[in-house]
C-alpha cells in the first residue's frame, strides 16, 4: 500500500511541476535524439555490410597444366577449410562465356585461343567473413599444388570492415557522452526539484521518514521522465525518418526489439540522476 | 521512559548550549520546561529527538540509547515521538488530511486506517471540515492544531512539544493547551517547552528552569 501511495506521490509531483517536467524531458529527448539517429546509422551500416559480406568470395585460379587427380585433391581440401561454406567448379570455357556475355563476342575475336584459366569460386561462412580471415584462408590456399592464383576483394572488405569498426566507436563515444549528459541533465534538474521541496523533506525527516520514504518518489519521478524522454526521442527520429529519410535514402528504421531497450535505458539514466542528486542533499 | 544523564552540548566555536542536563519522565508524565530565549529549551529538545547528538552525556529514550544508536535507527526514534513545532512546519503541498496522515503513511500503516484515525484526530482538534484545505488558507492556531493532529495521530509514547503557543493570541493559546493536556490524559507524556509564564502558572503539572543551557 505505501509504494502505491508513494508512486502516487511521484505522479502528483510530476503534475504539479509539469510545465518544468516537460522542459526537463525535452532536454533530455533532445540528447536521446542524436544518439537514436547514429543508433539508425550504425544499424543500417550493419545490415549493408550483412549484405556485402553474404557476398564475399575467393576465386582460386588453377594452372592450366593440372591433372585431373590434383584437381579432385585440390577439390577435398578446399571443401575441408571450416571457413567455407561452397566450392564451385568455373571450367576454362565456362570462363570464357562469362567473359563473352559480359563483353560481347566481337571485342574477343582477335584471341586465338582461351586465355583464361579454370577457377574454383569459394562461398565462405558468414562468420568467416572479416578481411583477415579471408586473407588468412586466401594465403593457405594460395601456397597448394595446382594452384595459379588466389583473389578476394582484399581492398573493399578492409575498407568495409574499418567503416563498419569506426560507426562502431562512434557510438560507444556517443552512448557513453549521451548517458553521462542525461545522467548530469537528470541530477541539474532534480537537484532543482529537491531543493525546493527542501523544507518537506526536512520535515518528513523530522516525523521518522527514511532514506528510502523520502528518496522514493524522486527516484520514481526520475525513472518517469527518462522513460518518456527517450520514448520521444525515438519518436522524434521516427517522425523525421518518415518525412525526410525514408523518402531520400532507402535505409531502414531501428528494429523494434531496440525501442523498449531505449526506453529501459532512459529509465536507467533518469533514476540515477536522481540517485545523485537526492544522495547529494541527504548527505548533506 | 525518558531519561537524560548529564546531557552537554557544545557548538562550533566552543559554544556551550547545554550544561550537564539530567531529568527522567515517566511514562504519561507531563513537564515544563521554561526558560527565556536562548536558555537552551529547543536544544534539548533536538537532542532528545537526535537531530543532533549530544557531546557528552547520555540520553535514552525507550530503547534507544544516544551512546550506542546507529544512525540508521533514528527515523525508528523520530516515529514514537510527536512534534510540535513554534512554526508548525506543515507541508504547505500536501492538504491538511496528508499532513496529518504523514507520520501514519511513514510508519507504513494501512490507508483505511490511516482514513479512519486522520478523521478521528481531525475531529478532535476541531478541523473536521477542513480536512481538504491547503496549510496556507488557513489561520495560524489552526496551523498549530494541525501541528498537533500530525503528533498525536499515531499515539506517541511521548510529545515534544516547542513553543506551541509562540504565535497565537491568549484565546488560542489556552486551546491550544487544553488540547495538549486533553492528549496528556490519553497517556502520552509531554515535555512543553515555553518562555510564556502564562501557560504554566496556574499548572499543577512539574516546572524544569532552564538558564543559559542549565537546569536551575
């Protein structure tokens, strides 16, 4: 019964201070906004490179002298590496039609004979798919009989991987300045609200009230707010992703398991600010 | 129930409040205590609620002991004391029934209960009408009786009770004290603190003379 009416008394107080209330969650939905919109980034990074990576292949060139017995070993020990996932037979011919259907016939004409070589094309496991793996597989490969030469695309998986790791950073920085700031925007604002309910606090303290009495509905009313808080400020981005980002790029908005996980980490933050800031005054 | 042993307290400065205060009270007992301002009545009061420790000296209240108690027990202590303040010190946000249901809801009593007592007390005092009213609408003698609804509500072994009369008319004063005794012979002891002969001339109830933080 005490902590309904105490969590009544955290809704009261809302309501009475509400035109400050509502300043405070602006603030903090504020900054909740600008780390949702690199949280949108990140997530639409993520599944690009989801995408590319399903792609990433090795085409292993075989010399054209090989014998069919190094060919069949060649083939049991590219199925054996635990990275890959499927191995493709590409004959010289096969080559060769590829690279007429891609070119047309009339640029190929003055070749005498095929100069291309058979290949293995090599699916790897997604998991499998970071540049120094495949760099890693590619160079084992590379040093097997029969083999002429290995290719990946080394380049664009390095730059791929190296965006994807700094979009990363960038919202560890983000997420680790964004708590500190609503943490800090929390505790300013209830360190407000605390000392102008200075004197009830004293007496309750006065009638035997605890720590935990006096310190309840604050931190009930804290919690509230960064929960909200954050609630509008993934509703602010989902505003601005239907009216300018949606229409622009063809990105997608943040998964749905992410929004109550927001929501709970605002309400995180908003406590604690409160924790501070009402800790602060009763030591005081 | 209450007893003081040697009570000394001195402030920063080496300000000395209260010299070697000893008295006991008995349970249901009711004293005055006089003195002009300054003479250390509020101090002493304060110490006996632990607002502030003494710097020597011992004072036990039920089973608390101020040598030995933690500071975690003392919102323990403050619960089986009632308080009235020469400023009333309500909540001027919460309406006069929250007020009075203050030291119910703190001490986690049930609400129906907590309804049924608020309302009995408040009749009382005489403020039954005025249960939905906000502290600042109403007259300072019945801010006190307020004041005195919030201290007996939860029937409290013992009522401190500073300068209840210091702002109120001669009228008002003598209600005021009526109703404190009225509480008294409910078997709550008193320990009033006042600098108004008035109020403990014509008393048969026991007299401490305090002087610059001395029993006299």
């Amino acid at each position: 019964m005490r902590v309904f009416y105490l969590i009544g008394q955290a809704l009261y107080g809302l309501k009475r201070r509400w035109s400050f209330n509502l300043i405070l969650m602006v603030c903090i939905a504020s900054s909740f906004l600008v780390f949702d919109t690199f949280l949108l980034i990140t997530q639409n990074l993520k599944s690009v490179e989801q995408k590319l990576k399903g792609e990433v292949q090795i085409e292993v060139y075989l010399n054209d002298d090989i014998t069919t017995l190094q060919l069949h070993l060649l083939l049991q020990s590219l199925k054996g590496f635990p990275e890959v996932e499927k191995v493709e037979y590409r004959s010289k011919q096969e080559a060769w039609t590829q690279l007429e259907n891609y070119l047309g016939k009339d640029l190929l004409e003055g070749l005498d004979s095929n100069p291309l070589p058979a290949s293995f094309l090599l699916g790897l496991k997604r998991e499998h798919t970071g540049f120094e793996q495949v760099a890693e597989v590619a160079s084992k490969i590379k040093s097997k009989e029969g083999v002429e030469d290995v290719e990946f695309g080394g380049t664009w998986l390095k730059k791929l991987d190296q965006v994807i790791f700094i979009s990363f950073v960038v919202d560890i920085i983000f997420g680790i300045f964004i708590a500190i700031a609503v943490v800090m925007i929390v505790s300013n604002f209830m360190r407000v609200v605390v000392l102008s309910q200075a004197e009830s606090i004293h007496i309750m303290s006065l009638m035997g009230a605890s720590k935990g009495y006096i310190s309840f509905p604050l931190l009930v009313q804290g919690l509230l707010l960064g929960g909200a808080a954050a609630w509008v400020g993934v509703l602010f981005l989902w505003v601005g992703y239907l009216l300018f980002a949606s229409q622009i790029l063809a990105i997608a908005f943040l998964p749905f398991y992410m929004i109550p996980a927001l929501i709970g980490w605002g309400m995180i933050l908003g406590a604690l600010g409160s924790f501070f800031s009402i800790r602060g005054h009763l030591e005081s | 129930m209450l007893k003081l042993k040697e009570v000394t307290k001195v402030f920063e400065g080496n300000v000395l409040a209260l010299d070697k205060i000893s008295f006991q009270m008995g349970k249901g007992e009711f004293l005055f205590l006089v003195g002009s301002n300054q003479a250390g009545k509020t101090t002493l009061l304060r110490l006996i609620a632990s607002e502030e420790r003494p710097t020597k000296g011992e004072i036990v209240f039920e089973e608390f002991n101020s040598q030995r108690m933690k500071k975690k027990y003392v919102p323990l202590l403050r619960r089986k004391l009632g308080r009235i303040f020469q400023d009333f010190r309500l909540i001027n946000h919460m309406d006069i029934f929250d007020n009075v249901a203050l030291g119910l809801r703190i001490m986690g009593r049930q609400e129906k209960k907590t309804k049924d007592k608020v309302h009995q007390v408040l009749g009382m005092v005489g403020l039954s009408g005025k249960a939905k009213l906000f502290p600042p609408s109403l007259s300072s003698a019945e801010k006190q009786k307020v004041a005195i609804a919030r201290a007996i509500v939860k029937v409290p072994p013992l009522l401190l009770a500073d300068e209840p009369t210091l702002n109120l008319d001669e009228e008002s004063s003598e209600g005021i004290l009526k109703l404190i005794k009225k509480i008294n012979l409910l078997g709550t002891a008193v320990l009033l603190a006042t600098h108004d002969f008035r109020l403990y001339n014509n008393n048969q109830a026991k007299i401490l003379k305090m002087e610059k933080g001395k029993l006299i």
